[in-house]
C-alpha cells in the first residue's frame, strides 16, 4: 500500500524478517487503538560534558501516523524539575525544555522534524501495532538480518536500518540523523534494543540505549526502561508533538 493512504498495511507490503517479527511480539493484525503509551525511566545526558540526569517519562507513539511526543521531568532539588517535551506531529518537530515554567530551550525547523520523525521510526519496536497499521511506512529489506523502514516529510525520504538478531527480534536502529549541538550536521546514530518482555499484551524491549557516533568515539546520551504499555483509543489518547 503506497504511503499516505488509509487502511491497513498489506502483508504483502512487508518483508518476511518483519511479518516473523511482527507475529513473534504478538502482532497479527491491524490494530483499533490510536497510541501507545511507554512508561519509562532511565538517565540522560542534555549536552556533552554534561552531568548524567535521571529522568522518568511517558511517551505517546501513534499507531496509524508517525507522530509521537515524549515528556519528561528531570528531578533537579527538592520540588524543582527540568520538564522536557520532545515530539513530531505530522507536520513539525518540537524539542522544549523548561524549568518553573519558564522555557530555556525551544526549537522548531525543517531538521529538527527530519530528526524527530527519524525517532519515530527507530523506536517501531516500541509500536509494533503500526507495523501492520500505519500506511506512512515503506518497508524493504536489505539482507537476511537487515531491514530499511522509511517515511517521507516534507517531500523529503528519510530512512533508519533496523537490524534483527539471531532469534528475529529488532536489536539496533541505524540512521544519519541530524545533530543539533553540531549545526544539524548529518551524524551516524544508534539505538540498541535489549531485554524483549511482554507488555500490554505484546513483546517490546524493555531498555534500550542511544548513542551519537563521534570522531572521538561514542556518546551515549540515553539510557532508558519501560515500565508500562498501554494500548489507547482515540478518546483517551492526547494530542502528539
């Protein structure tokens, strides 16, 4: 089914790595619900050289559109929190930090929604019910480990690699993914997927790790698990980005 169309998703539109994969977690038809809902916690670093914050978060991802919003507060001193939004809606990105309600960072643009909708894409393990609903996704795989999904914003294809282990479950996204701290510079990025566990019904993995690729070596700046999975429907689901 070409992208942009409503409906569900054509078995036949999907390559067999991930029609196993989508029936291993538990996911054999196109789904009613209109988000996912991740509870999470984990620890993150806001900027290189930075000290390491715990955070704990829930994230929306949409089951028929790549759209998603996550929100986080980072515990600071006593009562204070950095609270943390970041979110793709269909159209543009959205990354905002604020603190006492007072915002410290605010940023919107072309790269930044080419980011954010690159990290719906990684974290399709996360929404395994789009595999066979979302109609915005382009499947095609690469090797007998390897598969590409991508979308298109903006009149733009933007596409992340998802590599599969040996027992079929998604272990790593791969992307050229805009930087923000390098001027949205293109840099290598990765997600690593461990510890599948059943969720709301269907088996996600429950930590995961992301990781920039620099000249002088790796920076992980996510570290992160998912303590909750929530199927919801469109009357309970908030608006995403």
């Amino acid at each position: 089914m070409a992208p942009g169309t409503s409906g569900a998703v054509a078995r036949s539109a999907l390559p067999e790595l991930v029609r196993a994969y989508a029936e291993r977690v538990g996911v054999s038809e196109p789904s009613a619900a209109r988000t996912v809902r991740l509870g999470q916690v984990g620890e993150m670093l806001l900027k290189q050289g930075a000290k390491r914050l715990a955070f704990t978060a829930v994230e929306d991802l949409a089951v028929a559109s790549v759209a998603f919003a996550w929100r986080a507060r980072f515990p600071m001193l006593g009562p204070l929190a950095l609270r943390v939004t970041d979110g793709y809606d269909r159209t543009q990105g959205r990354l905002d930090v604020r603190l006492l309600g007072l915002p410290l960072q605010r940023n919107r643009g072309p790269e930044l929604a080419q980011a954010e909708a690159l990290r719906y894409l990684a974290e399709i393990a996360w929404v395994p019910q789009a595999i066979h609903t979302n109609p915005h996704l382009e499947w095609r795989e690469l090797d007998h480990r390897t598969v590409e999904l991508a979308t298109r914003i903006q009149g733009n294809r933007i596409a992340v690699r998802l590599i599969f282990n040996e027992v079929g479950e998604i272990a790593q996204a791969v992307a050229e993914r805009p930087r923000l701290e390098a001027g949205n510079a293109l840099t290598p990025w990765i997600g690593v997927y461990s510890d599948y566990q059943q969720l709301g019904g269907v088996r996600v993995p429950t930590r995961a790790e992301v990781s920039y690729e620099l000249p002088d070596g790796p920076f992980t700046y996510w570290r992160g698990r998912v303590t909750s999975l929530e199927l919801r429907d469109q009357g309970q689901a908030p608006p995403l980005g």
